[in-house]
C-alpha cells in the first residue's frame, strides 16, 4: 500500500504555453483530488477556450488501498498521439492527484503523429517543473497535553527535532496533536520524557495522512 506520494501544492493552476509551425499549444496542470474534480477542471477549460480545436488531457489520482486511477483522452487528435503522451510524462513526474490539459489551435500545417507526440510530451514536459509540490504521507498521531505556561517552549523543542504539529487545541491545557512517522511512537515516548522530566505522556490518536 502507498504510504507517502507527492501531489501539487495548494489550490492553483499552473500554465505553459509555446507555439510550432504556428499551432498554439497552452497546457495547465491543477491539484486534482478526486475524478470528479479532474473532470471538472477539464470542462472548465473546455469553456474558458471553445474557439481551440483539440483540449487534451490526463490525470492521474491516488486511491487509498489500490492503484491510483489513470486516465487520458485524444480529443479529436489521432489516437495515441495526445493523451497517452501527457500521461507518460504524469507518470514520470512522481507525482499524483493532478490533471493537465493542453489546448491546441491548429495553425494550418500538420504535425504527423510524431511531431503530436513530441508537441504534447513537451507541453506536459515544460510545465511540470513549475509545478509546486508537497508530501502526502501516513502518520501516526498522538496527543499530548501541556500546560500553557510551558506550550511555547515545548512546541518549538519537538518541531525542532522534526515532529509534526498536526493539531492544537486550548482548554484549561494545550492539547497537542502530533504526528511522527509509522514505528516513531516509542522514539517520540523518549522525547517527551527527556524534555518534560517524565510528566507528558502520549496517548494514541490513531492514524492520518498528513501533508508537508
């Protein structure tokens, strides 16, 4: 089972564009967590350029327990030059849960098979670099209660030893939510003893995936 995997960072659309033998092609790539955002995204810029000839596409998104969902689509471009291109060079970047589109405006001289493919991997080629990434990974958490008057310090000790700060809650104490990597319980056990003299304990939270 996948446990950590990178995907694009934040809610935003990343774009390229360049120009061969006077055909157009502008690609954009977005944060898909789902087919059905994928498939909107797809429609969204199928609407934004009616007037383009071809809107190609490929994602690729996670599934928990099983192999992520891979899908590509030609439209209207010869079989296999467009879509399966994009999605080798998806599959090449590491990275899931994304969607690019490339749309092209035919500039009146014909590419060949060839030059679609070498038109649309390069597409997908030059944008992908520009695309902000960051880790998803299974963590297990824990939670921890502190007294406010030692929260501060004590927060700023574990996030400099590399544990993740999942969740904070205030009450009459501060309730931590933290999270390390799976197997890292008895290392963090050891941290917090050594930092609090024995007095905070971690207690179990199940497990989360976490982003960073």
């Amino acid at each position: 089972m996948l446990t950590t995997y990178q995907l694009p960072a934040a809610e935003r659309t990343w774009t390229h564009e360049w120009e061969v033998k006077r055909s157009r092609f502008l690609s954009f790539a977005r944060r898909t967590p789902t087919e059905e955002a994928a498939r909107e995204f797809i429609h969204e810029i199928r609407a934004r350029y009616p007037d383009a000839r071809h809107h190609c596409s490929a994602y690729l998104i996670h599934v928990e327990g099983s192999n992520p969902v891979e899908r590509s689509s030609d439209d209207g471009e010869p079989s296999g030059t467009a879509g399966k291109p994009m999605l080798d060079m998806l599959k090449g970047s590491q990275l899931l849960d994304v969607t690019v589109v490339v749309v092209r405006w035919f500039g009146g001289v014909k590419l060949g098979a060839g030059g679609l493919v070498h038109a649309y991997s390069r597409s997908v080629g030059d944008l992908l670099p520009q695309v902000g990434r960051v880790t998803r990974a299974i963590r297990e958490l824990y939670r921890i209660e502190v007294p406010h008057a030692d929260a501060g310090r004590l927060e700023a000790e574990l996030r400099a030893r590399g544990v993740s700060v999942a969740g904070t809650d205030y009450g009459s104490a501060v309730t931590y939510t933290l999270a390390v990597e799976p197997g890292g319980g008895g290392e963090l056990e050891s941290t917090l003893a050594a930092l609090t003299s024995g007095a905070v304990e971690p207690s179990e939270a199940g497990t989360s995936w976490v982003e960073y």
